[in-house]
C-alpha cells in the first residue's frame, strides 16, 4: 500500500499533532477512521481519541499503524515525541515571561556585548537563552549550580562583588576552556611542573606572544589557558578549574599590570600542582589578606618563587635603583616589570624608578593591535 499524503519527516510541522497528520493520510487514502479501525484492531474510539489528539501514539499503536499504513513504527513514534517536545517548550516558555526579576540581576551590558543576548530580546527570550547558556533548567537550578559554590571563592572581602557577573565570567571561562581542551592531552602533573621556567622565561616577549606560548606550553601538559576579559564586579584576576577532565586557568588583565597578570598565572599554576582536588574556585584580587587561608598563602608562594628565586630576594628588597632590578631581571631571565612588582611587594615601594619598570598592558587590547 503507497501513501499518497504522508510528508517527508524534514517537511513535518513538529506544531501538527501526530493524529491530524494520521487523518491526512486516512484522507489521502480514501480509509474512515471505521476502515482503519477494522483493519487494525483498534477500537474506532481509540482512532477518534488519538485523530482529535486526546490519546498519544503509543509504541504498540504504532506498529499496528505500520502494519496497516506501511508507515514505520519509528516515523508515528518521532512525529509524537517531537510534538510533545514542542508543546512542552511552549508551555516552558509560558512560564519566562515572570522572570524579569531574575533577569535583571545579570549584567545586560555585557551579556549583550558577548553576543549572549540581544539588546531587543523579550524577557522570556534572554530568560530562556540565559538558562541556555548556563546550561540549568530554572533560576533555582542556577542558584545551585552557579551562585552556591561561591560562598568558598577566596576575595577580598572589603570589595563589593556580583555573584550573577561572577557566574556569567565563569560560564564563559568554561566556555571558551571547552574549546581548548577538545584538543588537549592527559593532564600530566610532571609536564606542569616543568612548564613553570619557559613560561617564566616567555614573559620577555611582547604580551600576546607571551600568552600564546604559555597557553601551548600548559596545553602540551593537558592544562587549558584561556584569557576572559573582566566583566565589571567580578573583581576576578584568575581562577583554576577542571573542566572536562582537564585542570583549567583563566585569566583577566584586572589592574593592567603585566606583573600582576603572570603573577596571577603562576598563582593559579601553583593551586593545580599543590592542590589537585580542591573543588573551589579561586578569585585572586592581589589584595587579598591569603595569609588566612594556607592553600591561598601556599599558591603565593609558588608564584614568588617560580618568578623570583628565593637567593635574589633579599637583593630585590633592598635594591635602590632601576638598574639593579633589570640586571636581577636578565639573570632571572623574566621581565624587569615582574622583579620590580616583587621589590614593591617586599619593600612596600610601588612609586620612583623601580615602580615605572612595572609595564601595564591588557591582553585584550593586544590581540586587538595585533589583529
């Protein structure tokens, strides 16, 4: 038996119910819902139930109508399933539009510069295309999964922050870490540990020379790097993660200080060596008391240490002249801004020569240069 109605599963309106497309095909076929109910075994009050779309297709009825239509079982089943999605999305989206109240907590600013959302969007449009993007079926949902792990984040507690940009930058460090780690290795504690010196020696390069190599030199040791520019509120340096099995860095070019950027890299370096299972996020401000916490006073430690070995530090504090600290620098073999940000540290002196060796800089706006 040929069908003479029956569309092509790419040309089905998924808004159709399944029993009207059945109809169509009974129409097309010359068969009342009596024939069929004759030829199927199926009671003409079920046929009717499902044609007016008070019944769904059930997988039994489905191969009856395949038996009968020569339809396949698998086609009826698709076309209910894809309709009943489709209802079910509308009746989801019925429930967007009393979500302004969650929605205006985010940054809309930002969250239409990078391309999240649109400055016309309807409520129930940036409502849906937020619970999308965070990927979390409510605002409760997201309160679970992206605002409570923030109570343990390390900041400093003098600065005001916002936990709904705080989620929107992390959402977009993981994002953009995806893309890095598709191509990334096992991650190899070793390999890390190795990487520290060439990435210490690659901050005499120009910034985004810098960077890429740092990300490829971390990459080869199965970490993700990825720079996120600074959503405002946030206060956020860096933070260290796993993302799809694989430790994960990100950055921001807060403060615009170069020293402050690779301090904050070899930081969040040190979190992934020192503290593999550490579940928490960490937010470097640089000016934060991490003294109180030994994993944040520890990762410092590292950073001093992987950018200014500890036989220079005593010689750092009491240097007097910038020539002192570039000569420190060339036999370091890092950037003189970096042993100049570790004088004003240890010597608590940030102005004077010294102070104008640390370079300011945002990655951001090098890659826009360079490009």
């Amino acid at each position: 038996m040929t069908s003479t109605y029956f569309p092509t599963e790419h040309n089905v309106d998924w808004a159709t119910a399944p029993g009207s497309v059945l109809q169509r095909e009974l129409d097309a076929r010359g068969i009342s819902q009596a024939q069929l109910a004759a030829r199927s075994g199926l009671s003409t009050k079920h046929i009717n139930l499902v044609i007016k779309g008070h019944a769904a297709i059930s997988a039994d009825v489905a191969v009856t109508l395949e038996q009968v239509l020569e339809v396949p079982a698998e086609t009826w089943l698709r076309i209910e399933a894809k309709h009943q999605a489709h209802h079910a999305r509308l009746a989801r989206d019925l429930t967007l539009d009393h979500l302004a109240e969650w929605v205006s907590e985010f940054p809309m600013t930002d969250l239409v510069e990078r391309s999240i959302v649109a400055r016309d969007d309807t409520i129930a449009t940036i409502a849906k295309k937020l619970l999308r993007f965070f990927g979390v079926a409510s605002p409760a949902a997201f309160t679970k999964t992206w605002l409570e792990p923030q109570a343990s984040y390390k900041r400093a507690q003098k600065f005001t922050i916002d936990r709904y940009a705080i989620a929107v930058w992390l959402r977009l460090s993981e994002v953009e870490a995806t893309k890095v780690v598709a191509t990334a290795p096992q991650y190899d504690p070793r390999a890390l540990e190795a990487a520290v010196k060439p990435i210490a020696n690659a901050t005499i390069k120009p910034l985004l020379a810098a960077f890429e190599e740092a990300q490829r030199i971390l990459l080869s040791a199965g970490v993700a790097l990825v720079y996120v520019p600074e959503i405002k509120a946030t206060r956020i340096n860096g933070v260290s993660r796993w993302v799809q099995g694989h430790p994960t860095i990100a950055l921001t070019s807060r403060y615009r200080y170069l020293d402050v950027f690779w301090f904050t890299l070899m930081h969040e370096i040190g979190h992934v060596l020192l503290h593999p299972k550490r579940g928490t996020y960490v937010d470097y401000t640089g000016k934060a008391d991490d003294d109180a916490d030994s994993q944040e006073a520890a990762a410092n430690t590292f950073a001093e240490s992987a950018l200014l070995p500890r036989e220079y530090r005593a010689q750092v504090a009491s240097a007097t002249t910038a020539e002192t600290i570039i000569q420190i620098a060339a036999s370091v073999g890092v950037d003189p801004g970096i042993i100049a940000g570790q004088h004003g540290h240890l010597a608590g002196k940030w102005n004077g020569p010294i102070g104008r060796l640390r370079v300011r800089g945002d990655l951001e706006d090098a890659a826009r240069v360079t490009n």
